[in-house]
C-alpha cells in the first residue's frame, strides 16, 4: 500500500526537505511538490493524491484555506512555525501537524498516523459501520465495542477511552483523526480534547455535556455549532 503526497511549502529549502522525508519512507510516493496552494490545486485538476502534506503560512493563499478550498480533501498533515496554528488544524480534522523545525522521527510518527487511517478506511466496505474497535494498550489489544466508550479524551500523543465498566481510561497512542475515522455518527467532537458518544450523554447544558456517569464535559466555542446542529436533527422542543 502505497500514499501519493503532495508536498507544498513556499520556502525552497523547507520544500526540498519534505521532498527528501518522503522520498525515505518506503509506502509514500511523491505525487508533486509545490511551491504555492495554486500550484497543489492546478495537480489536484488531473490528479488523485491520497496525502497533502502542506505548510500553513503561505503568501496569497494559507496552507488551512487551501484545505478549506477543498469539498473532499484527502488526508492532510499541516507544517508549520507557529504553535498557534495547531488548534486551527484539528478543526479540519488534519491527521496532524509538524512544528518546525521537525525532524525524520516527528515527520515518520505523523505519516504513520496517516497510514492507519487510510488502511482503516479502505478495510471497512462503504456504508458499514464497524460495531467494535481493537485499542493497543499495554502491549495488548482489547476489543472494547463502540457502544460501550463513553467518551474520548486527547492526552498529548496520547487517547483516553473512557469504558463502561473500566474503572481507569485505557490509554493508546494514537490522534483523533485515527481514531474518528472508525467512530460511528454517534460520536460527537465537542472540545478539541474530547469526543463523546452521544448515546451517553445525560443532558446538555451551557457550556458543557454531562455524560451518564456524572462526568462534566467542556464544549468549544468552535464546536457550538456542530452540537446545535446535532441537537436540532435529534432533539424537540422550543427555545
């Protein structure tokens, strides 16, 4: 199995770099390297890409408007200087971002991501739903059915799973956008550091989510929307 990347920064130097990156890892195959968004979407006209990987901070068009642009991205990783950009990069739910300056192992674990994301999708036939996940966890692995997991949380590199009937979280490396990607509609990101099932929740007031198991979950000003959204296709009542 094999990712072709397109690979775009405006700095020549950046870009041979992430030509060079791409070119050692053995299931990525270079599909363009550009210097511009425009460059990326004049390709993308002809071409199939599987992976972008891009730089955020760009002259006429930002690596995030370039995604944006996009009605079906593929799977997208965002370089970039500025710490601040990587809450703006989960909004478009981006397998993940490389602070510069990053070196080979920051740029293998973020392909790598990309990778399990792209074998999950074309394992599962379209419009099946899987029922359970396997979550590596102490060098084991624990089907834990999706009905089951309450609510996930961002730890770092790392997820929390919240069970019924675990007393502790079980802790895996892994993003959300992996982990999204085998979620059934009832999952909701509230929060860029969580996700619930929305089968659990007890009530939803201002601010937060209260699960059934009295757990207080923050709710994101950027991901108001997407509660409300779910609310009124679920809910009744007037305001």
């Amino acid at each position: 199995m094999k990712l072709t990347t397109i690979v775009i920064d405006d700095e020549p130097i950046a870009l041979e770099k992430l030509k060079s990156y791409v070119e050692k890892v053995p299931f990525l195959t270079l599909g363009a390297a550009c210097q511009t968004g425009f460059e990326a979407m004049a390709y993308l006209a002809e071409n199939d890409a599987d992976l972008i990987i891009t730089d955020i901070n760009m002259p006429d068009l930002s690596g995030m408007d370039f995604v944006k642009s996009m009605s079906n991205p593929p799977l997208v990783i965002f370089t970039t200087a500025y710490a601040q950009y990587a809450v703006d990069s989960y909004k478009v739910n981006a397998v993940d971002y490389l602070l510069k300056p990053y070196g080979f192992v920051d740029f293998q674990k973020a392909v790598h991501k990309a990778l399990d994301i792209y074998a999950s999708k074309s394992a599962s036939p379209a419009g099946v739903q899987p029922e359970s996940l396997f979550v590596k966890t102490d060098y084991r692995y624990v089907r834990v059915p999706l009905t089951d997991i309450r609510f996930i949380k961002g730890y770092g590199e790392y997820l929390q799973i919240y069970v019924t009937g675990n007393a502790s979280p079980l802790l895996t490396l892994s993003s959300f956008a992996a982990i999204k990607a085998k979620l059934t509609p009832a999952f909701l990101q509230v929060h860029r550091s969580y996700i619930v099932n929305m089968e659990h929740v007890q009530q939803v007031e201002r601010g937060r989510v209260v699960m059934d198991n009295d757990a207080s979950i923050p709710v994101g000003d950027s991901f108001k929307a997407t509660l409300q959204e779910f609310l009124r296709e679920h809910g009744i009542g007037k305001k």
